[in-house]
DNA sequence: TAGCGCTGCTAAGCCGATTTAGCACAGAGA
DNA sequence: TCTCTGTGCTAAATCGGCTTAGCAGCGCTA
C-alpha cells in the first residue's frame, strides 16, 4: 500500500531537468541562480501535482538543522499546568515551523541525561528545560554547545542560560494591594509566612510571592497578621492552616492562600465553621487553578500565564539561533518574567465593619 | 564553543580502522563478518573514549525510520487528561528507544493535516491518533500507508486501524453493581438517561456508560428512577440536575453522575439542600479527576486508565510495524479495550432504612 | 604452481536533499 | 577566427551512517 514518497528526484524528472535545478527552483535561489522562467514554472507545476514536500531528514543531515526543540520537563504530576504550558510552546513553534520533541524526567538526573542525549542524537535544534514549579536548578553539562533554554526555572551555578518564569514577586504585591484596596489592614497567609524564610524548600514561588507580600504590607506599615507554613500545598494542607487559624482567632477577615489548592482546603474548613466567602472572610491566592472557577462563590486568584510561559520560551530559544551566543556575550543570563493576570472572582469584598 | 560532534568516521580514524569497520563493530555485526577480536576491543574503547553516539538523523535518511512517533491530539482543554495519557505513551516510547513528537490540532481538520504532514516530513514511525474525550474520528486520508492507532477514540469509516480506549460499558455496569450490593434499588443518573438515547451527541463514553448502567439495573428487573440529561458536565450542570431532581424528590438515595465535575456540582447541591454524603445520599461517578480526592467526603469513581491508554498505544503501534499489516489482514479493525479501575472512597454507604 | 577456500578487512554506493564549481552555448568585440 | 562575457543549466561533492560486493593474503590441495 504505502504510495512512496514523492522526492526531489521525482520532481526533477517529471519536470525534465536536473534534481540542481528543481532544488535551486524549490528553494527560491532560481532567479539567483538564473533559472528560466519557463523552466521555473514548470518546476512548480510539477511540484504542485506530484504533491512534494521536501524531507526534512534529508535536510537536517546536512544542514545540521532539524526545525526541532526538546522540551524536556521534570514532572508532569501536576500535569494540568505542564499541559498549558506545552500547549503555548506547541503554538509557537508551529508558528515558526518547528516540531517538539517532549520528555519527562520525572526529576530523575539519569533519566534527564538520557532524554536529552536522545533528543541530541536527533539534532534537534535547541532544548527547553521546563520545570512544573518554579525552582532552581543546574543545566546539564551535555548541553554544552547547544541552545537551551529555561522555563519556569532558573538557572543554578554559571551557566548562562537565559530563563522564562511568571513575575511572583509582582503578584504578590498586587494580592495585598487588592485587599488594602478593599479596606482591609489585617491579612492572614495560608502556605508560608510570616517570616521572610517560612517557606516549603525550593520553591522559588513561595518565596517570591511571600516577598512581594511583605513588602507591599510593610509599604502600607504592615506586617503578616499570621502566617501558616505547610509542607505541601494541597487542600488537607489549607483545611488543617485554617482550623488551626480559627482555633487563635475565630473571626479572621482575610486570607492569602499561596495557591488555589489550599485555597479550596481553606473554604472547606471556613464553612464548616459557618463562616461565609466573601461576606465574613475575604481569599486571594494564586495559580488560577481550573479549581478556581468552579468554587463558589469564585476564587479571586492571579494566574500563572502558563500558556505564555511556554510560547515565549519558544520565542526567545528561536531568537538565541539568530544571534550566535547573546546570552554569553551579555554576560549575565536574561530572565524573562511575565506578568501574573489578575481573575477577580466572588472571593473578595470590602471589610465587614 | 560548540564542540562537534563525534562522527562514526572520527571514531575510525582514531582507532585506524575504515569507516565501515567501525560501523560493523558498533552495530554488533563485528563476528558475523569476521571482524578479529582485537579490532572490535579497539574500536569499541576508541567509541567509548571519544563518547560517539550514532547520528540517529542520518540513520534515519538510509533506513526510514527515526525512531520516533507523532502523537497528535486533538484538545488539551481538559489537559490534565491529555498529560496522563501522554506520559504513558512517554514511558513506554522511552522504553523502546522512541521519541515522542507531540502536536495539537484543536480539533480542526486543516490544523490536523499540516501536523500530520509535519511529523511525516520528519520520517515518523507511526502516528498516534489521541482525542481527550472518547468518540468517534475518521482517519486522515494522509495517513494511508503509515503505521496508525487511535487513542481514547474509534475509527469511522472503512479505515482498518486498531483503537485502544477505556471500558465504559464495563464501568457503567459495575457502577450499578456497587450500589446494588449496597442495597440500593433506586438509582439517579445526572448527566444523562433514562432513556438509552438520552446522551449529549458524539460522546461515546456517555453512550457505552449509559448502556453498561441500563444493563446491569436490567439484569437485576430494574430501571432508572430517573436521569437528567446535561449539555455540559460541568459542575455548574451537575449543580442545577441534582436542584431540579430534589424539586421532585426530595430524599434521593443514590446518584450516579456521569463524571467527577458534574459530582462537584451535586455534592454543592446536596449540601445546600442540606443533605448529606454518603449517610443521605451515596454517590458513584466516573473519571477519577484529581478533584475526586479533594471532594469531601472522597468520591467513589471509576477512573479512566489515562496511563495506561497511553502506553498501550504505543505499543500496539511499535507491535503493528514488526508483522506488516495485520490491521488490514486480520479484516476487521482491533479495538483494545482497558478497564477502568475502580477509587472507593467515602461517598457510597449502605442504604439507609 | 595454479587453483581453491578461508580470514580479515575495505571501497563504494545509497538514502534525499543542498551547494559549489563549472560546462555548453550564443552573441559581441578584436 | 579567436577570445570574452553572459546565460541557463548540471555534475559532483557533501552530510553520517549502513550495506553489498569484493579485495588481498594465507595455507592447503591437486
């Protein structure tokens, strides 16, 4: 069954002229190459019906060109994020012609090693180290020489690579700012906090989101009124922060949860106390889960533009192949950061007075 | 600064051996024609020292095949769905040494093509064929003659190949079953029935749940005590079904609903009518999304097998291209069907009496 | 001592494109 | 008539590996 390829050769051959010739006419070098008009034509026409499409093996063994990138991801566990965010760089790279190669990880260096090898056996033209929370982490020595860059991570030791992750720090002081906007003066974390440090290990998320808390409290001359460092951030972690924030006070009037998981253990352990959202008590948080929609009332939350994440990786990786090495020769790493968009839901009201 | 890479013919050179030596003895040809052990020791130190790694490119131009397969989906809306069944499909490529291209067509028919196009200009293997919610699909007519499988979906039309997706009609029996053995003699469906048409178009999980549920309360000389066909089944549907269901009854004693999102909706539901789970009303759905652990109390469900459908086409795709065509042979297209598991959690109780 | 078979290795072609160098022909000028 | 300059096209090398056919040298037989 399996009608053959149509090759360049065929082309050639159909058209009565040489395979130099229809690749010269193909590729657009034909007039630069003084090709007839006639014979131009003809090429194309034959082209056209015999339904060519360059082999791009072919090319890339010469070329050395794959229109090809890696995305290499750590953990899909939390694969709904990944999922935007591979659709963003999916996007982008159609857009410019290239095709992805995805892998996993699952945080396990051997099998990182291994995939990027595989990748690299395959010529692919760069690779993009995606991480599913925003951490810090090394660049693979076998990358040495070829373009990468990070997403959602940044990058650990000299490498100068550049990286893509959401602006967290900026989010966290837009939380504080809505709820200062809505009156309110006493505001309770639930994740991390109070201090500067109280943060899960390696999420640079947590800690940037925390900071910009703390400095937008303390602009307002403010501090944390508590704060609830959790191990995880899933929901029986924000029921549990909750239960035992109302154990000290029964009547808080606003949380920031640091993220939409806690969040949803948060309203659970509020409403088995009988307190209300938005009316008793105000919740901002963060990630713009698809949770958050569905909670009612709606969760006011900032998002992590994950699908923007992934095409402006695309975008700059593509854009390191036109220069030759611009993030070396700038000296230091770029970090691209984008803005945390706003989903103002039900969540969040004036103070109660 | 990109250092070359190491060339099959560095490696001979280095080890004073022609280029075809060198091939013979790295692809474990070497005895087979007489290749004396001293030169295959040398050879191989020589590969190890320089770290050669075949040019999978240039295999894959001689050879046509790559070594890779494309994995073309049609939505990652609900992307959670899609990153499970796509790590599946990862594992098992990485297995046996593939790579994966992914690409997403949003379900149009023109985005469809040019991807396809795009991953057999690159030399794929095989295609895999992916929809997020199981239904029906015609195959591509650019695929003719190129190893196909199609994933959580079935052929339409007269194209032989071979389909892995979930038992629905397996599950939807065994939902009934569950409740039975709790005692329960009046069942609820919210999403669809009572009647077998009664199922939102194009979805074949609705149909084949609808049926396996028709079946099993048949076989015990029963019927639905009602069903409420849904659009949507979105928590919001699920929320408003089970509020016109209790208009009617009051004192429902067990739902199923057609899937995890539309549970949400009822539990928000129930307890607004201030009933509650399991002790009122026990629950039974299908999915298992992750929201199924978080509900309170959890969700019993039966889950789709995301995982493992991703593996297992891939490797009914890499079995089909070891014997030649045996879709077309075997005269009737292969439909590979995989249980769902079941999640007991909290919401099923017996019968309160 | 020519012929045969065996051992151990290599030359050369191929996959499908791109690219460089250059050929054949026509017309113009010396 | 010979050279020179364009014009229009093509031969051949290349990318990196695999594969088929075959070569050289040796010992043994007839």
């Amino acid at each position: 069954m399996a009608r053959k390829r149509v090759t360049l050769a065929d082309v050639a051959a159909a058209a009565g002229v040489s395979p130099t010739t229809a690749s010269l006419v193909l590729t657009g070098r034909g007039r630069e190459l003084r090709i007839s008009d006639i014979v131009q034509e003809r090429v194309h026409a034959v082209s056209d019906e015999l339904g060519y499409r360059p082999n791009i093996v072919s090319i890339g063994l010469s070329k050395g060109t794959t229109k090809t990138i890696g995305f290499v991801s750590d953990t899909v566990a939390t694969s709904q994020l990944a999922g935007d965010m591979i659709r963003g760089a999916l996007e982008a790279a159609q857009e410019h012609g290239y095709m992805l190669f995805i892998g996993e990880t699952e945080g396990d260096a051997a099998s990182e090693r291994q995939l990027i090898d595989a990748m690299l056996d395959r010529q692919v033209d760069g690779v993009i180290l995606a991480s599913m929370f925003t951490r810090l982490r090394p660049l693979p020595s076998t990358l040495d020489g070829t373009a990468a860059v990070m997403l959602n991570a940044l990058p650990v030791g000299a490498s100068a690579v550049p990286s893509v992750v959401p602006d967290e720090y900026a989010a966290g002081r837009s939380a504080v700012r809505l709820l200062l906007e809505a009156g309110h003066r006493s505001v309770h974390l639930i994740g991390a906090g109070p201090g500067e440090h109280d943060v899960p290990p390696a999420t640079v998320a947590g800690r940037e989101r925390l900071a910009g808390i703390r400095d937008e409290l303390a602009s307002a001359g403010l501090a944390p009124a508590s704060g609830w460092l959790c191990d995880a951030w899933l929901p029986p972690n924000g029921f549990a922060a909750v239960h035992d924030l109302l154990a000290r006070d029964p009547t808080p009037r606003a949380l920031i949860c640091f993220n939409d998981r806690l969040a949803f253990g948060a309203y659970q352990a509020l409403q088995e106390a009988g307190l209300r959202v938005p009316e008793d008590v105000s919740v901002v948080s963060f990630d713009n889960a698809t949770l958050a929609e569905w909670l009612r009332p709606g969760l006011t939350t900032f998002g992590i533009p994950h699908e923007e994440l992934g095409r402006r990786a695309v975008e700059v990786l593509l854009g390191m192949r036109e220069k030759a090495e611009p993030a070396e020769a700038s000296g230091s790493p770029v970090v691209h950061r984008l803005a945390m968009p706003l989903f103002g839901r039900g969540s969040v009201a004036a103070v109660a007075r």
